[in-house]
C-alpha cells in the first residue's frame, strides 16, 4: 500500500464453496485495487468447530469460531459477510446490523420476501448511522456486464423494446446426482428459481436500469425425486426450471427461462437488449466479451461486434493485467470488495443494496404466485 | 432425366417474393434430384395482368393469367402452388381441392383457425381421390433441422426434458419502415406471431414429434403506428413481438419468443431441445450446422460439437455439391419441391400435411386468446 | 425479362462436378439478374457421347456432343465455358478464342505457367476484336469476399501492414480414399496447391489488389501411395499440401497455408489483412459474413464486428432474397455469369483475366520452385 | 493447510507486470492446492529500493532489497523467482543454482543461445544436487492446453499430420504507441519473436511432444522508428512479426506465424493439430475451452466439438469452481507453482526444464539464422 491506511476487520460467516470466492476476494483485492482501508481477514465462523478450524487454516483467516452470535458481538469487527445458506441470512444479517457492523451477504437476499423485507429495514435504519449493507449479486461487476449497462445508459441502444434473459446450467441433468439441501425448499427456499433466476433478475434490471413490476410465469420440477448421499429416496421440493416473461417499469417485456437441465451449458447466464439504435448481448460463458450492435452505422458495414472487455478503458480493467489477458469467474468478486470498501469508506450506499436484493425476492415471490395461479399476470 | 417421366404441370398462383422463391425450386430440383414426374412451369397467376406477365417471364412460367379460376379448371395443370397472402389461401386451395389438383400451400395455411379448418377438411376429403395437399414449412427441410429431427428420433438426446424455441429478426426496427400489408390484421392475419411464429412453432413440433396442447402467452405491439408509401398515417394493426411458453402432448414445457423488433438479428430461428442424453441447437442464421451435444461421452471430452451438414450422408446433401460446399436458403424449396413430387408420384401424403398446417394455426389462435385474457392457460 | 435482349448461345465444355455448377448458373442467373443479353444453353460436351448426352439431359443443355472442335467452329456459339481437367484448358481455350469465342475457363487457368501464357496471349490478342475471355475464381463474387475488397479499397483497414490466408479441407485424411486423376500430375497438375492454393492465391491479391512478387515455401506430399478403384497401388505425384510466405507488390508479406489433410476443416478458405486503421476476416465456411474490425472506433466500443452480408446493399444481394436470408456456394457462379455477360455486353474486359490468371499460375509455379530450392525466395 | 508441511522461502528478483502475476500465484496457489511444501513471499528485489518497497509492499512480499546478488546469498531464501528483462536471466539463474537455491525463470529462457546454454548446463549440474530449475512458460498450464497435450498423448488425434501455429497481438498497431525496451534488441534479445514466439513454439512441442529440428523463415519490422517517452525518435532494432515453417523431429511441418501488429487480435496464441484419427483446435482467446475433431464418429454425426474445460475430471479444475466457472490468465501461475513446488518435494525435475527453454532459444536463433540468409532451411 503506498499509504496507510486504517484497516477493516472482516469476519466471515459460512464455509462453502462461496466461502472459498469471497476469501480469494478479500484476499486479492487489495493487492490490485488502491483501497481506502485494508481489509483484515480476522475470523472465520462455521457451524462445525473443527471444519471452520480448517476452512481458515486453507483459506486465509487468522482466526476460525463456531460461535456467530459472539463473533458480531466483537468490538474488533468491521465488516461481516454472510455466505451461509439462504435460510439463515436474515437473522445474521439483521443482528450484525444491530451490532453495527457493516454487512455483505450473498444473494439471494433471503428464502421469503418477509425475511428479506425485515434485511431491507434493517439496512435502511442502520444506513441513518453510517452503517452499510450490500448484496452479492457479483455479475453486475464483470466488466462486460458492467460495460453493457454503460452503453445502455448512455443511450447507445437507444429506447430499449425489448430483453430477452436466460440462465442455463446443467449439473442436475443426471437424475443419479444425490439430494442436497439445494433441492430441499426450507432450506434453499427454492431451485433453479431463487438460485440462478436471481441472477438473471438482477442481470435484467442492472443493466436496463428498470424494475421488474409484474410477471406471468411457471416453474416445474423435471426430476421431482433423487437419492440422497445415503441412497435414500428424496422428495425435490424446489424447481428445476422456470419460464416467466416480466414487465420493467418502463413497460418494456422481458422473456426470462432458468433452468439446471439445460444439457450441455455449463453456466450460460445471458442477456440480450434490444433498442431503436442498437443492441447488447452477453453470455457468463464467455465472460470477458461483449457483443455490441450499432445500428447507427451504415447498414452495411454494421454487425454485431464482439468487443474484447480487457482494455484499460474498461470497468475494472486497469488494475489488472494488461489488454487481452482475460479474468475469470472470481475477480467479479475482488471487484464486489473494492467496491464496498469503497463505499464504506466514502459512508455511501453501495449497490445493489438489500432493497436491491428485496425486489429481486419480491420479483421471485412473484413468479412463484403466477405459477400456482395459472400463470396469470402478478404484481410484484 | 435418365428415364423418361410423366409431366406434372404446375401453375402458380402468387407474384411476391415467394413466388421467386417456389418458381427457383421448380426449376432447380429436377435438375439435381431424380423425380419420379417432370414438373412443368406451366402459368403463373397474379392479380394484375400485366405484373404477372412480367414475373412469368422472370421466372420462367411459360404462361401468366390473372384469373385463378380459370387456370384451376384448366384440364392440363395437375399442381397448384399456392403463394398468395394468407387472407386468399382457403378459398384458392379448397377450389383447387375440389377441381382435382394437388395442392402446395405456403404458410401459415390460412389467417384463421376457421379456415385452416376448413382446407384441412378440404384436404382430408381430397386424399380419398388421391388428390394430396402440403403445407410450406420449408425450414423442415433445412438439412441442418432434417438431421436435428433425426437425432432427436433415434434418441440421442434420450428423454425430451426442454426445448427452447425463438425466432429473430430486425426489419421493423426502424419505426420509419412504411406501412405494409403485412402490418394490417384483416389481410395478414397477425404479425410477427402468425408470419414467423408459425415458423417456430412447427419447427418445434417437427423436431420433438409432439404437438403443443396448450399455451400461455402475450402479445405486444411495439411500433403501434407507421406510414405509408404514401405519407399517411396507419395504425398497425398486427403484433411485432410474441411471447409464450407451450406445453408439448408429452408434458415437456417449450419457451418462445418471436420478433420483428430484434435489433441486430437478421433471421435467426433458433431451437435447442434438452434432453437426458443430449441436445441440439440449431440457429438459421448459421444453416449449414446443427450443433449436437453428446451427454454419453466421456465428461472431460465431450462439448457441443459443431456438425457442418454438407456431408454425402446427411439429408438432401448427395444432390448437390461435394462435402463443405454451403447451402443458401433457397434450397429447402427445391427439397420440398422433390419431397412433394415423390410424394404425388406415390400416392402417399406429403409432410407437412394441411392438419399440420391446421394444428399450427390452432396454436397461433390459443396464443391470441391466451394474450387478450391475461396469459391465462389456453388449450390449443 | 422486361427487354428483349438478343441471345448469348453458350457452349460447355465438360461434365463433371464443375459442369453442374456452372449450368446452375446460366441457368439461373438471368431469372434473378437484368442481363443485357439472353443466355441460351446450347449444348454440352463431354468426352464420352453417352454420359455428355445424359448430362445434357440433366443439367438442361438444347444438345449434346462428344467433339469440342466441331462445337466451337459451329457460327451458332458465342460463348465457350471450359470445365475439363487443366491439362486440356489451353488447347481448348485457344481454339475457341481464335474461332471467336467468349472463353470463360475454370480456375486454374491451366497447368503450366507455359500453357497459361499462351493462354493470356491469345486473350490479349482477341480482346484486340471484341473477344473476351476470363478465368473462373468464383470465390472473388462471394458477397462477403466483394465486401472485403470494397472496405480495403476504400482505405477502411488503412495502410495494409499483413495478410494470413489458409485453405484447409479434409478430404484426403483418410488414406483409404482412392487414388484419382487429381493425385496425378500429368493430368492435374499439382495437388492441393494448384486446386485450392490458387484460389487462396486470387483471393488474397483481389483484396488486396496486390500482386505476389516472389515467394519463399514448401510443399509436401503427406500420403505418397494410395490404391485406385481397382484396388492397385499408385503413387500420389502432387501435393497434399503447401506453406509458403508470398511478397506482395506493395511489398508487404503475406503467409499462406494449403492443405487438403486439415481433418474436421471442410471447405475453409480464409484470409485476414491487417491495417493501420482496420482489419477484414473472412472464412468460406461462413461464407454469408464478414469480420470486420474498425479500429477508428473508441478502444472501449471496439471489436471484431460480424457483418451478415445479405442486405440490399451488399454486392450482389439485390438480385436475391431480403436480408437474413443466405446464399450458398453456387450463387458465386451466378453472379460470375452476371459479370460476365454484361462485360461481353459492353465490351470490357471482365476480371480475372487470363492475365489474372497467368499472375497465378506464375506464383504457383514460384512456389514450387522455391520448395525444390529449399524454400530459397524465389520470383514470380 | 490440514497437514504442517515446512516451508519454502522464495525471493522474487524483478518488479515488473510479470512480478505481479507471479506474487499472485505464490499468494494464491497454497489456497487452492494442497501444496507439500508452504510457500513463504520473503523478499522482493528490485533496481530501485524505492519502487521495490512499494512493490512488496503492494504484492505482499515481506521483505524488499535492491540487491539481488546478497538475497542470493542469504540461508533463509529456498527459490529464486526471477522475473527480470531476459538480458539478466543468464547471470541471476546461474549464480542462484550456483548458491543452491531452486530457480524458476521467465521465458524466454534467455536473449542469445549461448547464455540459454550455460543456464541449461548450469541448470544440469545443479540438479546432480537436488537443485533444481524450471522455465515459465505458463500457457502450458492453462487447463485446455494441457488437455490437449493430454489427447494428443493418448492418439485421440491418430498419426499426426500438420500443425498450424499462431500467436497475434495488435499492441503495436499505432505508429505512436511509444519505443520502449521492449523494441531494443539489446535488452529484449527480439521482438515478437522472442516475446510471443517462444510461446507458440512452446506450445507446439509440447502439445505434439517433439521438438522442432530445422526453421525455414523471415522476420520483418513494420514500423522501424518510434518515438520515446521524451518524444526522441528510436530505432525499433527489433522484429514486429516472424512467419517460418518448422519441421518436427518425426517429420511434421508446421507453420508459424506472430505478430504484434494484428490489428484486432488481443492475446490469440491458436494452435491446431491435424491427425489420422481427430484434431484439436485452441485459441488463447478462448481460454476455458478446446476445440475437438473425432473423426471416428460417424461422417454425419461429427464436427469441432467445444469442450468447456471447467469439468473437476479437467487438469487442474478440481480445486478451483464448480463446473463452468471459468478460469482467468493468472491461473496458469497458480498451477506452475503448485507444479513447481511438488517438483522440489518430490526431487524430479520440473517441465519445462531450463533444456526446454534452451531447445525454444535454439528454434528461435535458427529463424533469425534463416531469415537473414534468405529463408533457408536452418537445422535447430
């Protein structure tokens, strides 16, 4: 660091995979990004003493706790991050708010709407003392993503007509792949829907800048019945799959279908835009590109151009390496932390915000509605 | 021609750009393919007299008439070959039904479930006599799609789980596009649904083998008003954009999207059905190649293999040129040309037949009726 | 044909493979383009009397005929097309020329560079009485290929700083593949260098509009021995493939790879020329579309962009289907045609001229020379 | 870490970009592999004291100096990461193997062949005791790269017939970007050769397994004269571009082409390997996938499959993401010191070794040998 700067002590909560990407983050981020305050990694907390003890050891963490509630009751923490399953967010979220800690927790936000409207109060009375929350939804910071909002901002598309969003996975096209508490609604809250959808959700409205205000869909569960690790029959309580077309608050529809059947895509999130002057289309699979169609220019001379999101003048780019040398799944979240740090720092809110992260739940609570009523048009 | 067949004399009855195109594969398949009938560009129908003269000399239709009528009674036509706007299609066919003549009929089969029942009927009863009736979905006959039902038939993508189906162009996207027929509802029938819509929509049923049973879907129309060629003001009447999900008689759920308003698309008619095995995608605007992923290799070696259908192997190909030589267009007309031929000489119904055409416009209608009540369910 | 235009009576030399393509294209030709004058297929000839008579049949030629020289000093011909072998190219060419024949010959112009001057000679003689003559690189009338040249023409890639041309098909991967009169050099000439390098040769210097000036390559034979269709060995006298680095006039170097042994590649002819300001990609295999990349543009909004070269204003499009809808291989003969009777209409040379094509033959010839020197740089 | 493995103190000599791609990797890697040995980031060398602090300071290394040669020296250092301009990797590698520490070295192995040999023979002695040395070239590990090796390896690909090699890059587009060491050849040894083209030749033996014997080839400058950082006018004495054709020591030719002046191309090293039975196909630009061709499936049923390298059965993915989370540039420095590491624990010698890097110096020095006799064919 070339300055000094006072340090933030982050204490994170949870051990999973998505333990494993935020502890990269809070690692790697300061070494490329210029950041106001150094980030510490101080403790990390499991339910399973022993496991946590390693998980720390692994991944970085001075410390390692078995104990949630205490380690927010630590004077010696700034910052924690929630990366448990859905079901527990809220209630971590809400007590470490209370004990004024500034709080990141992965999206999405919450398992109900009700539990993720308390997380928004929440957020919003601990805002009035400078106290700061944020939801994971990484994407918006791969810089292609970050870029295709840009160009839409600034009017490059022209008025938007019209979206068309997917997110295709395929990692439960075997029906031999065992139940894990993905598959099970009270813990997961739901499937492909909550899961990846919000993703595609919160994808739609970063990048248009719109709400989504209603929505007519349907979900399905493809495989209703799997065996768990110890080949026991289990009833999938979750959706595989969900189709809903959504209308944003400027009135423009968006067609949306998530899945986790989709044989042979990997991780497809994808967005496409259509204006009066232009298009964006976007793909996780290939991260680091942008495709961008001016119809301003002469119309023949103009096609879709796949725009190569490594220049320095791109989002994020210039604390890495140099043009043509592409990042990949994790730096989205080495961009999430700078950017909080940034904003703790500053005392501004950072996005997307659990409001952010509330709408999305509202936009999923909505489709859940549709389905069980026919697919009939719901508010959001 | 190696032996010496029969004739088939052939009057066309339309001057458009279809009728280019059908003109084109009248002429071109005999030359490629060894027909059972020589097919005889006998007249060419259209309702001005002097325009139908000059696309007779055009295209090569030894005679022109601007009296339908009077040519389907003629003794010496044995073929009519229906490329007129949709609003004409039943009473044209059901007459040339009833005097005797095989029918082809562009699509969509008619404007109107009515109708299209009507000519199914027509059709049904004309078979009795052998007189036989076909519907022109060319893109069936894309090799590329030909080899994807095939695939899909011999159970390389094993069980169907999802199909995901769109069609995209971007002609209206300019809102100062003039105001066409095809923009006004009492002669096109609809808009992006019913033109390329119906396109979808068969493609879909085609490749899986099922019908759609029923759909929930909306509507849209995003450029409400346009001028004329002659300055004025017109409302249009038709849709430009389409969105629904359709329930396949097996159960599976397809998404769909269809748009005249997709900037940057050209023609890209696009389905991927997943499957337990496999899947396939197919995209128009890339003809030549279907993409097929195979779910039974070895995971660390498996992807979407891009398969370029020019092989002597693959459907309609050992006609044409030898292997990597593209196809264009065009040429699923010349195949629909030698299919219907061999089909006549046979005595045996063509594919697809006009209770494809019927079934087709039977999921158009429940889309329509599915918009104006909120995206309820409607059976098909 | 809305004109009355006097006829243009055609004779064709050769039955093979070529013989289709070059009938589809006079006989399509003036049903989609307005000709000055009125093509009339008179008659094939084919070595053997029965086969010429059964292609005539086929292809739709008035007569047949197994004797060239007769063909070609009957008053009723004024266009010779040769499609035979090369060896047969000069003779032929030159006795119609001097008959005074419009010569359209197949690329290569011949199999000499001795046989080729010859050839050119007799051009430049009879171009002196309005008889015109022109070789067949068809690829040049590709849209997308009249595209490139049009952007590099214009100075959109700049000052041209490097080209890469390849030629990769796979036919003869498999050894099995019998032994046929193109592995056989008294008859074909060279291999893969002299049937697809010199189209990769054209290519590269109609874009550029620069002629190769000397060469430095290697060419290699990669199975030496195969069994004809009888079953008896026989070796392989000319090349499986061919590397070679070319200088351009303006003096930039080009590098340049033929192969017919590039398994998976099936028929993909590429070029790239890289600019000061731009640069143009294109690949046969895809041959509705160009790359092009503007690099005028900001370094953030840039990319390689994906022009589909089927709008109105592309070349040649006009005369076809309405944009999006694609063209396949032989629409490049059409279009040949087009030119072709219209420079015989004006009476201009059209382009390639047998110049043109001695300027290939020449560089083939370089390549050889320099590949027997050990890839010494070697003039054209 | 679940075991207490001692560790590994590693000094890195060098503070340029390279640097920070190779802290990341030290800092990342024993968070993701099970390393036998824990890597220790202990001191940093840099010519400047200054702008080394900063730099260990930034990358989090413990310790700077400015004084390579008593780091060297000192007990407590066990490998020597040298990241420095190649005009020094000779003297710094020697004297480290000299002084018994490990050496891992940036490619290329050297600027002549005479210090690349003295580091290899230097490298040889040393591993007599135990010490041992291993050349950078990452691009061996990126996932995709080292399955395709693996494929080649197992005869996925058959008898190989031609490789195609390529390494683009447009960095030095424009005339103005400004002279820098990289263009003189006193510091950098060669221009895109060197700096890219050790890469691709690289590539290309390890993929195939055999190293090129003789080069026939070219190299050129395009833009001779730049201008300084003070705006002085330079002589570029290196080369902008090099095309050659290589020949494998089992026969195959190969073509080669790299260049800095590829207008549009970012980062794209492709290689592509055409055999009996299949090819591969790889582009650094695509980094998370390989292409593959088997051409033991069925005619009709094949073609370039993408294999999306992101599986945990792929080298290397285990322990980073669930399938389709890509990887990014950086992570072949991850697997090269995880690679590395277990080297040292195990007492086997690294690949690439400091011979390996001394066959790609020998490769390159018989290009620059051929190219400036005139392209003759120059045995390696």
């Amino acid at each position: 660091m070339t300055s000094s700067p006072s340090s933030l002590r982050v204490a994170l909560i949870g051990n999973g995979f998505m333990g494993a990407a935020h502890s990269q983050a809070w690692r790697v981020a300061p070494r490329f990004f210029d950041l106001p305050l150094e980030p510490e990694m101080s403790v990390l907390v499991g339910r399973d003493a022993g496991r946590a003890e390693i998980a720390a050891g692994r991944w970085g963490w001075a410390a390692s706790s078995d104990d949630w509630r205490s380690v927010i009751a630590r004077d010696d923490i700034d910052v924690v991050d929630i990366v448990t399953p859905g079901d527990s967010h809220a209630e971590i979220a809400c007590a470490a708010l209370a004990a004024g800690k500034h709080v990141i927790c992965e999206k999405p936000l919450a398992n109900t709407v009700d539990e993720a409207r308390a997380m928004a109060d929440a957020a919003r009375a601990a805002a009035a003392d400078g106290i700061l929350a944020m939801v994971g939804f990484t994407y918006r910071r791969v810089p292609a993503v970050t870029l295709a909002r840009d160009l839409v901002a600034e009017g490059r598309v022209g008025t938007i007509r019209q979206i068309t969003v997917s997110y295709h996975q395929d990692w439960l096209v075997d029906p031999e792949s065992p139940f894990t508490w993905r598959m099970d609604k009270s813990l997961a809250g739901s499937g492909a829907l909550g899961d990846i959808g919000a993703h595609a959700i919160d994808l739609a409205q970063f990048v248009t800048g719109h709400d989504i205000s209603s929505v007519s869909g349907i979900i399905e569960t493809l495989v209703p019945e799997r065996r768990d690790a110890h080949g026991r029959a289990a009833v999938v309580t979750v959706d595989d799959r969900a189709l809903f077309t959504g209308r944003l608050d400027n009135g423009v529809l968006g067609s949306f279908e998530v899945s986790r059947m989709s044989t042979g895509r990997k991780n497809s999130l994808r967005i496409e835009v259509a204006g009066s002057l232009g298009a964006i289309a976007f793909d996780l699979e290939d991260l680091n590109s942008l495709q961008f169609y001016d119809a301003t220019i002469d119309a023949s001379r103009r096609g879709f151009s796949k725009i190569i999101v490594t220049e320095p003048e791109h989002p994020y780019i210039e604390a890495w390496w140099p043009a043509g040398h592409m990042l990949g799944y994790e730096h989205g979240f080495s961009h999430q932390v700078s950017d909080f740090v940034h904003a703790i720092a500053a005392g501004e809110q950072p996005r997307p915000s659990f409001d952010d992260g509330l709408q999305v739940q509202r936009v999923l609570d909505a489709v859940e509605r549709s389905s069980h009523a026919g697919s009939v048009w719901s508010a959001v």
